[in-house]
C-alpha cells in the first residue's frame, strides 16, 4: 500500500496514507506490521502490535515528526493483477453532473475494488475563451480488468478525453499524471482539507456547496494564484471497515461513506508579504466557509499547518500521552517543523 502516485514516500504512510487499493485494504498505515524507530534520546527501539503497542498505534496516521524517525517498517502486502485505470477529463459545462455523479459515488458505491478520485482545477488565466482556464479530470480506477457498471454514471457524461483501459499494471497506475501543475510551477503550494458527510438533503448537496463557494473564491481572485485546485476523495464504508479489521489507525476513522475534500492553493512566487497573507486568509476563510463534519478527522497528509488536523482526531488525547512518553522534551517541536500537540 502506497498513496496514488509512486514519487512520495514514508511520510504518506506515517500520516495515513490513501491509494486507490484504500476501499480494498485501508489506508497504507493500516498495512504496517513493524516498525523500526529512532526515538528522541537516540533509542533505537520496535513498534507493533505487541512491542511498544502504543507507539505502533501513533505512529499509523499519528504522523512521523511527532515520535520518532522510522528506519526501517514491514508491510503486510496484497494481491494484485492488472488495473483496468485511466482519466476523464470534462469541460466546465459538465462540472454540475460531474459533482452529482462524484457524490452518487461515492454515497453509494459498494464495489471496493472501484475507486475514483474527482478534481477540478482553475488556471489563473483569463475565461475569456470557452472556460478553458478551467478543467475537471476524474481518475477511474479498478482492480481488475472489467469494470462492469462501477463508473457507468462518468463515462456517460460527454468528455473531451478519456485514457480508461484495461490491463494496466499498479506502477502504471501509480504513474498516470495527476494534473499536478503545483509540482511543475515550483510555486509556493499550500493543501487545505475538509472532512464532510453527505447523508440528508442537506449532505447530497454538500459537494455542490463546496464546489460553489470555490468555484467563486477562484473567479473572484483571478491573477493572484496560479492554480487553485478542489479535490474528492471518497472514504467508502469499505475502507473504514478494512481499517478496523487491521486494528485500526490513529485516526479511528468513522464509518464509511464520507468524503475528504482537499484543496490546493499554488501562489506565483514573488508576491509581496502582505498580498500572500491576504491571499492565504481568503482562501481559508472560504474553505472554512463549509465548515467540516464534528467527529471527522481531517486528514493529516493534505492538511495546512494551522488546520491543527491532530486535534481533530478522537484519539487526540490518547496520541498526546504517547508524544508525552515518547518526546518527553519536546525534541520534535523544538527542532523539526510539523505536527505539533498542545
Ligand atoms: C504530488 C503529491 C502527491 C500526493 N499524493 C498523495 C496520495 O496519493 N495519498 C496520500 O496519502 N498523500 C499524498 N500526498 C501527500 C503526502 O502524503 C504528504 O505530502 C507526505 O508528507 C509526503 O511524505 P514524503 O515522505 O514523501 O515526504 P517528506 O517531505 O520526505 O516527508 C514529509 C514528512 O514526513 C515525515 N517523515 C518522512 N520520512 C520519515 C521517517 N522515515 N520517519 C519519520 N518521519 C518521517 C517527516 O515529518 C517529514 O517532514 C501527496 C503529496 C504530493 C506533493
């Protein structure tokens, strides 16, 4: 278990972790087995589920800079074949049924071997022309090679591209590019998460509202980023339960199905101090606008610094105890950047 794309490394893991194989076997750090760690003091010591339990606990979505650098882990592997994979990619004029779809999916797919994660981006560029500062790309993916009806309510969508096809293997699905235009620009990125529940009138409309007050925050705000991007990641009841099957994680996620939302803001470099930290406000304050379900972690990995996500954990107080056993002097916080606990 990894994350989406091949290039990041331990620290996904440590702070969760999400794939595609996720509505299959959980997040990657529900497939540790054993971790070696270096503690504060210069220990050398193992983490599982029965040497240093309570280390092993937060150190599986706790996040790496909070307890130890890890030097060495064992993974519980799975089985795979061929990945029937590939993208979607929309014009604006199809983001409302895109929305609707990403939301019937993810409220009620029960296939875990179908997963999808919807993201739409804006480019700072003027929408004088047809939108096309704007596109939305859903990424398809199935372990197996026939896909059946699980992304019937995406492919009927008129699309201008779609690369889906069968018999791929995981690394090139690891590897299918992720319009990642932060990564290319070099510019200064910053992720925001939302965690939300879509049951209700009130939650089926949830991805609308949040897809609304963004859409506005980027058309508003034009020339001030260089990309702004507003991503669904479905958490499927499936992989809630596969989480607790393998004992659970740090963030003793709730049940399935709700929906992680990140955003990305990527600021062009060179913007004087005062114009970032307005443009740092607004989008925050935009973000916060919708604000998260209570009771749902908001996800370490994709998070901003001043989210505080640790705190939102309900196992908040437990991974304090620990951090208090384990860094008892604050070696973490004093001289690493990171996660920090109260
Ligand atoms: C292009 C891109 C794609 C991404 N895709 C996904 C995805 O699909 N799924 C997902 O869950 N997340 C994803 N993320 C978020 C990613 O999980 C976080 O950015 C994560 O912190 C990256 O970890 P790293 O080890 O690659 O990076 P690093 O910068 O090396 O590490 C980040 C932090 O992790 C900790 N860490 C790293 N190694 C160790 C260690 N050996 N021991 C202790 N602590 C350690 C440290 O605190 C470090 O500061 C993505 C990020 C990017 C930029």
């Amino acid at each position: 278990m990894g994350g989406r794309l091949g290039g990041v490394g331990t620290g996904l893991a440590l702070g969760g972790g999400l794939s595609y194989l996720a509505p299959q076997y959980g997040m990657a750090c529900d497939s540790f087995k054993e971790l070696e760690v270096v503690l504060p003091n210069g220990t050398i010591t193992t983490a599982s589920a029965t040497s240093n339990p309570d280390l092993f606990f937060g150190l599986r979505g706790g996040g790496g800079n909070a307890f130890g650098i890890v030097t060495r882990y064992t993974v519980q592997s799975h089985p795979i074949g061929k990945f029937y994979a590939g993208t979607l990619v929309y014009v604006l004029d199809h983001s409302q049924a895109v929305l609707d779809a990403a939301r019937d999916f993810i409220a009620y797919n029960t296939n875990p071997k179908a997963s999808i994660m919807a993201t739409y981006e804006v480019l700072t560029t003027p929408d004088v022309l047809l939108n096309l500062d704007k596109f939305i790309v859903v990424f398809l993916v199935y372990d197996g090679t026939e896909p059946g009806t699980a992304f019937r309510n995406f492919t009927q969508i008129p699309h201008l591209l779609d690369t889906s096809k069968p018999n791929k293997t995981y690394t090139e699905v690891a590897e299918m590019p992720i319009p990642y235009t932060a990564e290319l620009s070099r510019a200064d990125n910053v992720f925001r998460i939302g965690a939300h529940r879509i049951e209700g009138a009130a939650g089926l409309q949830r991805p609308r509202e949040l897809y609304d007050r963004y859409a506005a925050w980027a058309a508003a705000n034009k020339g001030l980023y260089v990309y702004v991007a507003l991503n669904l990641y479905p958490v499927a009841r499936s992989m809630t339960d596969a989480s607790r099957a393998r004992g659970g994680n740090a963030m003793q996620m709730p049940d399935g199905p709700w929906l992680w939302v990140r955003y990305i803001l990527s600021t062009p470099p060179g913007l004087l101090p005062g114009v970032y930290d307005k443009v740092q406000a607004s989008f925050r304050a935009m973000v916060e606008a919708t604000p998260s379900a209570p009771g749902l972690p908001l996800f370490l990995n994709e998070a901003a610094a001043d989210q505080r996500p640790l705190s939102t954990f309900p196992t908040y107080s437990r991974l304090q105890q620990i951090k208090r056993k384990y860094d008892p002097d604050g070696f973490f916080v004093n001289r690493t950047g990171g996660w920090t606990f109260d």
